[in-house]
C-alpha cells in the first residue's frame, strides 16, 4: 500500500491556515486542530482514501510527537523555583486529578453497560496518546480507540477549558495550567502555553506527573472498580 505524497503538505498547510485563523479571531472555537480535522476528514472521505494510505505520507508528524513531549521540559527548568516551593500541592493536586479522570470516567462506562474492555480504553482518556495507548493495552482495552478518546479529550479541554475556568473563577495562572494539563494533556497544554507561558509550564507538568501517575495506579484502579461494580 503505497502512501500519499501531498498528505504531509496537505496538513502542514491546513494546520497554519487554521493557526492564522484562529489567531484572527481569538476564538476558542477556532482551534486550528479542530479545524485541520474538520477539513482533512471530510476530504478522505470524499476521495475515498483510506486513513491508512494518508497517515504513511504524513507519518514523520506522528514520530516528532514523542520528542515534542519531551520538549516541555525546557518551560519546567525555567519554573523549577515554584515547583520546588508548591511540590506539595501539585502532587496532591495531579493525584486528586488523575483519580478522578480514570473512575469517572470507568464508572459511566460501566454505568452505561459497557463491557470491561471499552471500560479499561476509556480508563486512561486524560493522558497523553503513548502512555494512554500502553494503559489500554496492558488493561486489555482498545489502545486505538484509547487514542481517538485521548483526541476528543484534549479538544474539547483546550476549546472549553479556559471558558470553564473563568466561569468557576479560577485566575491564579498555577491552579489553571495545572487543570488544562491533567484533564486535557498535551492539546491543554498547547492552548495554556498560548496563552500563558507561565500556566503552559505548570500545565507541563501536570501532564508528566498524571501520566506516571495513571501509569502506576490504573493496574489497582482499574480491578477495584470492576469488582465494585460486579
């Protein structure tokens, strides 16, 4: 299956047309990766072309997203005085957070009557695509379908997050980054860092720590809440 030359050109272009727009604008509705999907989906499907064929051209985006992560860390070195003075509360709030995403979001599952393996690939929605993959699979989930969820997690995190933020009357640029990084992970991440560099860091770190996090507890997690609901 050969791949499709013009599908990396394709999505450099949609994503900076998008990122123009949404800058124009200063809408969170305007989000350039929702915009990008809104454009490139419908063309697959009016072409006909499996998704297949169109990742094998754009696949060198998919192997920069692990070094991307990593990247992060440069906004948490130039942050590490508050980190070292608020250690405290951003383990207990990333431990709080993380505890929260995976039994709520199992527990509705369960709720709704769904079976134990879309359980476990709903379980770790709130963390970043590779160690949301890893969860799912060692849970015996979905790790495909635990991406599209981490996907739809992220979007609406950095489209409603801030909205949601403001309306609970949460000002303090630490207690936001580090909301936008635990519930929706890198794409919060990259609207808290637009808008806020400070809160992009604290949302850095959110990210790392819910993701160790989740890693460890989602194999404790994860039986408990089965046998509860069983």
């Amino acid at each position: 299956m050969s791949d499709i030359w013009w599908s990396l050109p394709l999505t450099l272009g949609v994503f900076f047309a998008a990122r123009a727009l949404a800058r124009r604008l200063n809408n969170p509705l305007v989000n350039p990766l929702l915009m990008a999907m809104a454009v490139i989906i419908p063309l697959l499907l009016l072409l006909n072309l499996p998704y297949a064929r169109y990742f094998q051209g754009s696949k060198i985006l998919n192997d920069l997203l692990q070094p991307a992560v990593v990247a992060l860390a440069l906004p948490l070195y130039e942050q590490l005085h508050q980190i070292r003075a608020r250690w405290k509360m951003i383990i207990s709030v990333c431990t709080i957070g993380s505890l929260t995403a995976m039994v709520s979001g199992t527990a509705i599952a369960l709720w709704l009557g769904a079976t134990p393996q879309i359980a476990a690939t709903l379980l770790p929605k709130s963390v970043t695509t590779p160690i949301a993959m890893a969860v799912a699979g060692s849970l015996n989930g979905i790790p495909a379908i635990s991406a599209i969820c981490v996907l739809l997690a992220g979007v609406l995190g950095a489209v409603l997050g801030h909205l949601l933020l403001r309306l609970c009357g949460i000002h303090s640029t630490a207690a936001r980054g580090l909301a936008m990084g635990n519930a929706s992970h890198a794409l919060g991440t990259a609207r808290a860092a637009e808008i806020n560099y400070e809160e992009g860091a604290f949302s850095s770190l959110a990210l790392v720590i819910c993701g160790i996090i989740t890693s460890l507890l989602a194999p404790f997690i994860f039986p408990l809440l089965l046998w509860w609901w069983g």
